[in-house]
C-alpha cells in the first residue's frame, strides 16, 4: 500500500508520517510540490502523461494527501490534472487544508478530490477517512479488473464469431460474398451459405432480437443449428421449419423473455434457373437484373421463434447469368435515411441500382457507408449478402 504526502512544509509531512507509520502504512513517499507529486506519478512537470508511457510499476500509488495551498501548483490545480489522467484518475485524493473557506473545499471536490482533512491533524479521523478512501480503490480497482477480463473475454468471443462465418465463393458461374459490421464487440446479425450440390446453393441472412451478449449468444446458437439444416434439409422451407423448431427449445428462467429471429433463407439453383426463398418477418431482398432493373423479394411473414405453428410462405423467381442477388439485415436500412419503411425500401433501391453485377463488392460498400463517416447514425449491426450469377 502506497501513499504519497504532498505538503510544502516538511514539519507537516512528517507528522502525517509518523501517523501513517504507527497505523500500520509504512510505504509512504513524500513530495514538497504539485510537480514532485507529478514525477512521483510519472508526469511531467506540467502535469501531463508524458510522450513515452512510464510503467505502472514504478508509479503505483494507492491514495494521495495532498496539501491545498502550496506556492507554483497548488493542491486543487494538481488534483484537476491528475483527473485528466486516464491512467492515474481513479487514485483516491484526499485535501488536507487549514482553510474553512466552504467554496474552496467545493472547489477541490469538483476537481476531484473524494474528502478533506482539515489541519491541525486529528490523527483518528484523518485514519478513519484513509481507510474509507483505501475501500473505495480496493473497489474501484476490482471492477477495473473485471472489466478489463470481460474485454478480453469479449474480443474472444467477437474472433469465435467471426471465423465462424463463411468464406466468400467465387466459382465459374457463382460469387458469394458479404458485407459485415458488428455495432459491437458481438452481434446479432449473421450470414451463411452452404453448397447443397453441383448446382444448388443454399444461403441465408438472420437478425436475433435485441444486441449485446445474449443476442448474440442466441445468434451462436441458430447460426449453429442454421448450419446443421443446410446441411440435411435442401428445401427452404424445411430448412426454416427446422430453425422454428429448434429456436422454441431455448428455456429461459424468465418467461416473459423470448428470443426471436427474423430471417431470409433462399436456395439458388443454378440448374434450373430458379431461385425459391422463404420470408421470415426478415426485410426483403432485391433482386438486380443484369439489364439494370429491380425486382423486390416479398414481404416478411412470422418471424422464426414466435410460435409452435410457423405459417411458412415460399417464394420462386427466374434467374439467369449477370443478375446480382441482395439480402440484408434492418441496419442497412439505416443508411438510407427514411424513417418509413416503403419510403427507405425505395431510397435503398434506387441507391443500389448502379451496382449490378459489374460493379465490385467495395464500391457497393462505399455508397452505402458514405453517410455513415458524416452522419450521427443510431448504432445497429449491419450486414449485406451479394451473390453475383455468371
């Protein structure tokens, strides 16, 4: 346990030391000045982190006594740049001052400072508020810890996310590829797509209600059974029967929360020429002719999750070399700007219009995140499917 005693008259420093020492605080380092307090914190003499950033170890201080007035930097003006420190600001301050002056004590708090002792020193009540100021780092510090193993934790998860999703496809009559954006560490958004046989692909886009860790825990979950029906079931609407099926089988403790899942699930057949896709409360693909025009998947039914009778509609369109397919998720829609779903399904069509099967995936991109880098935008996963036909 460190403690640093900032006072610029040596009799007082050590009086507190020698208070310090009998309770049991014998690691005490001392400084005359704001800025020996800042090089016994690793700052400059300013006051600022230096450009080359000094290790914890050699600055590891646990709580500071630091005198008001002082003559260069005083008390209140140190703790203020201590506070600017994301490195040092939760080291507890406590003001030790022989003023009485109510706005100076509001003033150092302000700054920083979690409690005062006034001078002279009384040695039972300076400990007492040492020893709360000490519980509140202890506490401060075990959050920081959790904190900082739940990144960690995080971002581990976030690259198990990632790597399971799937390669992009590029054969010689088909191209499958993705745009991905988690809005956090996690996300509830995913795409997969499976090769059934020579001729048939089978491809899906899902969004798991809500964000964060348990929509994506959830999104681990379908995406796992996801993969699993692929697999076994060709049909789209078995496929989403069984994803309807499975997704009921999540049990939570409070019945009143559900997970639900909307989703677009297709197979491509390139055979025959047809694409068959089913709608589950999922926003609708387009479809890019290779003459230019859009043709606009249906409308979303129930989505996967809601009920043990799943209603399920399947839907078949013609396709041929040069059409260029495009599922979504709803953070796309976010991009476009219109807050009325007919009035951002016509923007979002007329913006990706240009970008057929010509036009690379990083210019689709561009166009669509151009807003992004200058617009305040509500934060949502975002992901887009393109599959491009030979």
């Amino acid at each position: 346990m460190r403690i640093a005693v900032v006072d610029d008259n040596p009799m007082n420093i050590t009086v507190v030391r020698e208070i310090l020492k009998r309770a049991g605080y014998t690691n005490v380092l001392q400084a005359a000045s704001g800025s020996e307090l800042f090089s016994l914190l690793g700052l400059n003499r300013q006051g600022r982190e230096p450009e080359e950033e000094p290790g914890d170890d050699d600055h590891d201080i646990d709580l500071i006594l630091l005198d008001m007035m002082m003559p260069g930097v005083d008390g209140i003006t140190a703790c203020a740049m201590i506070q600017e420190s994301p490195r040092l600001k939760d080291i507890p301050i406590i003001m030790v001052t022989a003023i009485g002056d109510s706005k100076k004590l509001a003033e150092a708090l302000d700054a920083g400072a979690i409690d005062y002792v006034t001078k002279p020193i009384n040695r039972i009540e300076l400990l007492a508020r040492i020893r709360v100021a000490l519980r509140l780092k202890e506490q401060k510090d075990w959050h920081k810890e959790r904190d900082r193993r739940m990144r960690e934790e995080l971002q581990l998860a976030r690259e198990v996310q990632l790597a399971a999703l799937p390669q992009p496809v590029d054969d010689e009559r088909i191209a499958i590829d993705a745009i991905f954006r988690p809005s956090e560490e996690l996300s509830g958004d995913l795409y997969a797509w499976h090769r059934i046989d020579d001729n048939r692909y089978g491809v899906a886009v899902m969004d798991a209600m809500g964000h964060g860790i348990s929509s994506s825990l959830a999104c681990m979950f379908i995406a796992s059974v996801l993969k699993e029906a692929m697999t076994k079931q060709s049909g789209a609407k078995r496929v989403i029967k069984e994803l309807n099926r499975r997704s009921l089988q999540l049990q939570f403790a409070d019945q009143l929360i559900q997970y639900y899942f909307t989703g677009l699930y297709m197979v491509v057949d390139l055979g025959a020429g047809t694409l068959e896709y089913v709608n589950a409360g999922h926003p609708p693909g387009m479809l890019i002719r290779s003459d230019g025009s859009i043709e606009r998947f249906a409308q979303g039914g129930v989505a996967i999750g809601m009920f043990s009778e799943m209603p399920i509609e399947k839907h078949t369109l013609a396709i041929g070399p040069g059409d260029r397919i495009v599922l979504l998720t709803d953070g796309i829609y976010d991009l476009v700007g219109s807050d009325y779903a007919e009035d951002r399904e016509a923007s979002l069509t007329e913006l990706l219009q240009p970008y057929g099967i010509h036009a690379p995936l990083q210019a689709l991109e561009e166009a669509l995140f151009s807003r992004e880098q200058t617009e305040e935008l509500q934060s949502d996963d975002r992901c887009l499917v393109v599959v491009d036909l030979k």
